[in-house]
C-alpha cells in the first residue's frame, strides 16, 4: 500500500471518529454542569426541544442547499470536463431528500395544528 493511501486511509477513518469522541464529550460536560447546579439547587431551565417539524425543516434546508451547491459546482465544472455532467446528476438526489423533508415538515405541522 503506498503511504498516500495509508494516510487516507487513515484520515478517513480518524476524523469521523474524533467528531463523534468530541460530540459525545461535549454533551457529557453539559450534562455534568447541569447536575453538579441541581446539586447546588440552583434553578436550571431545561432546553426546549425543537418541535418534530422544525427538526425537519432544518434538515430540508440543508439538504437542499447542499444538494444545490453540489449540483452548480459540478455543472460549472463540465463547462472544462464534460463527463463532470454525470456527476451533476447525483445532486438531484440530496436535493429530492431535502424536498422530501419540507413535506414531511408540512404535513407534521398540520397534524400538530388542525384547523378547526
């Protein structure tokens, strides 16, 4: 194996596993502060949740935007490199993820608020 490879290899696998260690830390000290306040009998106002439909909204946004950003940037691309049109084409599929979402954030909201 050559060493580039080895390295993204490496790379590939580190850097997931080091967001997830971060993410998992970060919400363990959160969750300490809060009990050692508690503890204290300090007040500590428990974060709302966001609503199902608001969770998926913002997923539909990012979705779509990525999904758009990846699509433009590929089609500038083919402008130089033609076969870099087939590449475009995968954009559609975050974008169609992302349109899914919306809906899914209308309709939950519409069963979270029946008209009368």
């Amino acid at each position: 194996m050559e060493p580039i490879g080895l390295v993204a290899v490496i790379l590939s696998f580190s850097v997931p596993l080091t967001a997830i260690y971060a993410w998992y830390r970060v919400r363990k000290l959160r969750t300490e502060e809060r009990l050692a306040a508690i503890a204290k009998g300090v007040a500590v106002p428990m974060a709302d949740e966001l609503p199902p439909h608001a969770r998926s909204r913002k997923s539909a946004i990012l979705l779509t935007a990525g999904g758009l950003g990846y699509l433009i940037t590929f089609m500038l691309l083919a402008r130089y490199e033609s076969d870099a049109m087939q590449a475009a084409a995968f954009g559609a599929i975050p974008i169609c993820v992302g349109l899914g979402y919306f809906l899914d954030a209308v309709l939950v909201r519409r069963d979270m608020h029946p008209s009368a």
